[in-house]
C-alpha cells in the first residue's frame, strides 16, 4: 500500500503515513484542486484533517488540495512510473506497483480525434487494489460444463463487482480446481483491471496458465491470443461494441470457450442490449450470470441459459 502514500507531496505523506486509514475496506482516494481530499469507503466519505493527522466525517475540516499539491502528485507519478506514465497517459490512467489505478482527468489535447495527452491536470481518483480470493468459489461450479467451461457472462451494473468475479473465476479456473483440471486462459486486459499488469508483471493473481495481453482493445487482443497462444478460454471485460461480437463469433468458430462482463442493472435492461439480443439468437453464450449487492453488502447471483430462462 506504501505505493499509493508515496506519490503525495511529502508534506502530506508523513501524516498520511501516521494517519488510520483502514486499507482493507478503503476502495478510492479523490483528489481535486481547490476541494477535500476525501477517502471513500464504499457506503461513506471521510476527509482528511491534516492538523490532526487523522480522519474526519467534517468536510470543513478536511485538507483542501492545491494545484501545488497536484503538480506534486504528477511529478510523483511519472517518476515512479516513467515507462508508463508516458504510455498511459493519453488512456487516462497510470497503474501503480501493487495494482493500484491513478485516474487523471484535467484539459486534453486532441490529435487526430484521439486524446494526446492530458494537461493541466487537476483531478486525480485513486483505486485501491483488492483481489477479494475466493468470491466467485460458489459460482464456479454453475460454469462448468464437462472438463470445459459453459460460454459466460457475467453482468451487472457498475461498482457490483463483475470484474473482481471475472478476475477470481481466471484464477480458479487457471489453477484448477477439486472437479476440472487448470485450464489455458488468454485474458485481455484493455484498460489493465483485471491482472493489473505493472512494466508487464501482473500484479494481481490470475492463475499460474494465464497468459495477459495488457492494454490491448478487446477485438483486436482476442484475435491476437487466438494466433499465439491457444487458449482454451478467453476472458474479457465490457463487452459492448460491434467489434466485440465479431471476435467472439470468430473465438467460439476457432473452438476456444468465452467468458466475459458487460453492465447491465438487471435481467430486463439485458435483454433490451442490442447486442445481447443477437447473442440470443445465436444462443452464443449458454450461462448469464447477474450480479446484485445486498444491503447488507453482500453479493448475490442468479443464472440464466442462454434463452435467459432462470436456472438458479
């Protein structure tokens, strides 16, 4: 987690470092000129009172960044990451060691219709990186068919929690498992949230037979993994584009199995998806699974076949 305190200003970071923060349920850290620093816990914002080096529900209290202190932070950044600082950031975000995710946001500059670099930048969000080993052990044994996997997707909306599910079925499925043996999994990871890849490293666990192809659009890295490294399974997140269907089309016809996410609140809002609903005609992918959040916090699912007809 020191990664994460080490690209503040020093000023800061001392009393960070002295602060309780709790890392374990800390889920993003805001940073924006000339407002609080506010740590976000999921359900609650606390703000950081720099005079007592603690925590505080009191927004007047909380330490109000400068554009010192964000010029600060980016100079930090692209010191401790000087590789990708430069490759990313026309994505809009840097991956730290440990893989954590720095969003930047401030005035772009465009090129050709594409962002070339962000400037002025004035607005950091911090993700904290959490693996969350084991929440998917209930789901798996629904996916699996034979000594293969059902083609998967996996919904819901955003901040449920597809993803970290997405990320833990890679693991289990890539190490095997008590009923099926490890499988190759090729996993692209466009936007690098699920592997978190740092200098190529993947950061988080996802199976000793993964191989990762970071940073990659999905059409064009599902293609690529198909030519060079014969999985048997290819995951993907947020699906969504035409570009998508048309690779996963040629997946499934080059004999690898899917299993993919893509946001949708609820099994009506899925099946108005225009590319779900030829998906369905197709009965591309045999398991549906929908995400929801408890109020107690917890996560439930329910499944559905490929007419989405509920199973369980």
């Amino acid at each position: 987690m020191k990664s994460i305190y080490y690209i503040f200003p020093v000023k800061l970071r001392e009393g960070l470092l002295k602060c309780r923060i709790h890392m374990d349920c800390l889920e993003e850290i805001r940073v924006r000129v000339g407002q609080p620093l506010i740590f976000w816990y999921g359900a609650k914002e606390w703000y950081y009172d720099a005079h007592g080096m603690h925590l505080t529900e009191q927004s007047e209290d909380g330490y109000i960044m400068t554009e010192e202190d964000l010029a600060d932070m980016v100079m930090f950044l692209s010191r401790y990451s000087v590789y990708a600082f430069e490759e990313e950031m026309h994505n809009g975000f840097v991956t730290l060691e440990g893989g954590h995710r720095v969003g930047i946001a401030g005035q772009v500059r465009m090129e050709r219709g594409k962002v070339a670099d962000i400037r002025y930048i004035s607005f950091l969000n911090i993700r904290v990186a959490k693996q969350k080993q084991g929440c998917a052990r209930n789901l798996l044994p629904y996916l699996i068919h034979g000594k293969q996997i059902y083609n998967t997707l996996l919904v819901s909306a955003p901040g449920i929690g597809k993803t970290t599910y997405l990320r833990d079925c890679i693991r289990m499925l890539s190490d095997g498992t008590s009923y099926l043996s490890g499988l190759r999994i090729g996993l692209v990871d466009e936007r690098s949230e699920i592997a978190a890849c740092y200098l190529g490293v993947p950061q988080n666990d996802v199976g000793r037979r993964t191989d990762v192809l970071d940073r990659c659009s999905k059409s064009e890295g599902m293609r690529i993994l198909l030519r060079s490294m014969s999985p048997q399974v290819i995951a993907v997140d947020e699906l969504g584009t035409e570009e998508d269907y048309q690779a996963v089309e040629q997946t499934l016809n080059s004999g690898s199995r899917i299993l993919g996410t893509l946001h949708a609140a609820d099994i009506q809002e899925l099946k108005e998806k225009r590319l779900v609903q030829k998906w369905l005609a197709h009965h591309t992918f045999e398991r549906y699974v929908v995400l929801h959040k408890a109020e107690s916090g917890s996560r439930n699912f329910k499944i559905y076949d490929d007419n989405l007809e509920l199973l369980c």
